[in-house]
C-alpha cells in the first residue's frame, strides 16, 4: 500500500495537506511579525475553537460519508454527498444562532469584548473550514485529489496575497485576518468544480431517507466526536486552559512553539487523509491483518520524516536563525523542545488508532480515549496547580499520550480479533 500510496495521485492528498497548513502557516507567522504575540495568542485560541467546531462535523457528518460511500456505486456516493451537505448547513444554522445569542451577553467572552465581530468574522471561517473539509472528503472518495488541490492552491494564493497586501492594524488585526481568510475559502471552495457540480446534480433524497442517514451518522459517529472530543481537551484544550490561567502572551509564546511544529502535523494528517479510503477498502475485502501491515510501514515513514524535521529544527536553533525569523522566539524555547516531544508521541498515537477507525470500532477508541485525558487533566491538576509552572501542562499531555499508546498496544490483538 505505501508504494502505492507514493507513486499515485494518493500523493496529491499529501501535497493537498501541505500547502493547506503552509497557508496557515505563512498568515499565522506575518500575523505574529505584524502586531506582536498577544494579538498572536487571542488569534491562536479562536483558531482552536474553529477547529473544534471543524472537528466536530467532520466526525460526526463529513468522516461518517466518507466511511460509509468508499466504493460504493456513483448515484449513492453523489445521494449521499448532497445529503451530508443539506444536514451540515442545518445543524450548523442552529449554532451559529446559539452562538449569536451569546455575543448579545455583555462581558460574556473574557479578552473579546472588543472583539465580538472577529468572532463573528471567525464563526463564518468557521463554517467554511467544515465546507471545505467536507468538498476535500468527497474529492478523496472520488479519487480525484487534484481537484482538491487546485482549490488548495486558490486558498493559498488568496490568503498569502490579501495578508500581504493589507495593512493589519492592532486595533483590527483579528477582524481583518479573519475576513481575508473568510474571501479566499469562498472562492477556494467556488473552484471545486466536481464537488459544485454533484451538489446540482445529485439526486435528492427524502426529507425521511435523509433523517435516516443522519440517525446512520450519529450511530458510529457519535462516538466519534466523543473521541474528538476527548482528543480535542487532551490537546488542543491546553490553549483555551492558558487563556484562563495566563492569559494571551503565554498562549501566544505556546502557540509559537507549537507553529514550530506544524509540519509534523501536516504530513501526519495528509497520509491519513490518502490513506484513510483505501484503509477501509482493505479492510473491507482482506481483513485487519492486511490494515495492520499497511499502518506499520506508513508509520515508519511518517516517524523517518518527522525526526528528519526535527533535527533540521534543532540546526536552525543553534544556528540562531530561528531567533532572527520568530520575535520573542527565546520565550517559547521550552515549550517548543516540550511539545516537540509531545508532537512525536501524538504521531504515534494517530496512527495506531487508524487500524480501530477503518474497524468502525469508535466506542473502544472513546472509552480508551476518555481515560487517557482523565489522566491527563489528573496530571495538569498534580503538577500545575503544585508548582504554578506553564511547562508542566505539556508534560501532562505527554504522560496522558503515553498512558493512551500502551492502553491502545495492549489490547491491539484482542480488540482487532473482535
């Protein structure tokens, strides 16, 4: 499956998760050079959140189809498509509604309440980050990642050229980046002529074959997102917990950190994306032996590039030019050699949970889930809130992460055998 996977246009998918993060990348590093790493921080923590909210359809709706429609006839997978579409916009209708009712409430967001239109320019980013997620799946099952990745070009052109090209102010920086990366999604996703033309072209299913497909979804899905979920607060949830505790300039050093090691994460995610189909089509006609096989030799490559980064990271650092391209680079010195770790053991992480994923085996991945980010959070309360260090939080996340890899390593046989 790797070679496969690396002499076909599977390798687009990688390329496609590549440029996406640089994008984010490149604006989030103009950002922190433009208005200093507070701004930075505040813009760090919404991202968090609409990356949850992203997260939370692509497990529940968006993952869903794409396990459900791999190598399924095509007046299915375009049904199924245009339905996962048309139950995205309404479920997402109702929170944005929640969501503006809360913006109403005086003093009812801490660090944002001269900030409230950001969030509503970030609520709309929002919406389009799941879209856009949702068109790359559907681009994927189809087997037609070079569709995904010319939007992805678009996306990136737009967004690098309208952060050049105006002015970010301080008074108005997260407003103003968010409504450039809002424009350059429309038209990404207004190029995605495959996933457009399905939309107008698929047959509609019944408002009752349609609630069916939800209740289909939310099946597998709910525990799904109860694993995201868990995932979420066990990593990501370390940005909204220093916000409460430090405030923004010690999210923004942590988040410099963590910008240091984007790339990681890139790759990681690209794989899987590509990989994540043809998985469960090997599940499907040989077995979880066939899957195990196929995630041990992606996991070795992805671990080879991801320690060949580092070590190019670690010459950039003594060098000292990394002091020359990041401001307040120093500050984030520990958090970037703590994460740095962390983000490795994450890798790990994500692969061995790929073999359960294609097995639909959600419920086992929550309840494993659930108890690593316990203890993970037992870990922040022992260790942060006895020393008052920021550093122990991702030492937490590590313990926890670690915890998870030996729960997910000891029942791997009997769990596949299931």
């Amino acid at each position: 499956m790797l070679k496969a996977l690396l002499f076909s246009k599977q390798i687009l998918s990688v390329a496609d998760q590549i440029l996406l993060s640089l994008a984010n990348l490149v604006a989030s590093y103009l950002l922190l050079t433009a208005v200093g790493v507070e701004i930075f921080g505040l813009y760090s923590f919404l991202m968090v959140v609409c990356n949850l909210i992203s997260g939370s359809f692509g497990s529940t709706l968006h993952g869903q189809m794409t396990l459900r429609i791999a190598g399924k006839r095509e007046r299915i997978i375009q049904a199924s498509f245009l339905s996962t579409f048309l139950l995205y916009v309404c479920i997402f209708g109702m929170f944005a509604a929640l969501v503006a009712m809360a913006l109403a409430i005086p003093h009812a967001i801490p660090y944002f309440e001269g900030n409230k239109r950001a969030i509503a320019a970030a609520g709309v980013f929002a919406f389009l980050l799941s879209l856009f997620d949702l068109f790359r799946k559907y681009a994927y099952v189809k087997a037609r990642q070079d569709i995904s990745l010319m939007s992805t070009v678009v996306y990136f052109v737009l967004l690098i050229s309208g952060m050049l090209l105006v002015e970010l102010e301080e008074s108005s920086a997260l407003w103003t980046i968010f409504i450039i990366f809002c424009v350059s999604k429309t038209v990404a996703l207004s190029v995605n002529y495959l996933c457009i033309a399905a939309l107008f072209t698929a047959r509609r299913m019944s408002l009752s074959a349609r609630m069916r497909l939800l209740a289909t979804y939310w099946s597998q899905g709910q525990f799904s997102f109860l694993g995201m979920l868990t995932s979420w607060v066990q990593n990501q949830g370390i940005t909204p917990f220093l916000m409460v505790v430090a405030g923004p300039l010690i999210v923004g050093y942590f988040n410099l950190a963590r910008l240091l090691t984007v790339p990681v994460t890139v790759v990681n995610t690209g794989l899987i994306n590509a990989a994540l189909p043809r998985l469960r089509e090997t599940f499907n006609k040989e077995g979880l032996e066939a899957v195990a096989r196929n995630v041990s030799a992606l996991t070795q490559v992805n671990m080879g590039l991801s320690a060949l980064y580092f070590t190019t990271l670690a010459v950039c650092h003594y060098t000292g030019l990394l002091d020359r391209i990041f401001p307040d680079y120093q500050n984030a010195v520990v958090f970037l050699l703590l994460w740095s770790v962390v983000a490795m053991t994450l890798l790990y992480r994500s692969w061995l949970t790929q073999q359960y994923a294609v097995a639909m085996k959600f419920r086992f991945l929550l309840m494993v889930g659930i108890v690593s980010a316990t203890i993970t959070y037992v870990f922040i309360a022992l260790l942060y809130f006895t020393t008052q260090n920021y550093y122990m939080v991702p030492v937490a996340v590590w313990l926890g992460e670690t915890v998870l890899i030996i729960m997910l390593m000891r029942q791997r046989s009997r769990v596949l055998v299931v």
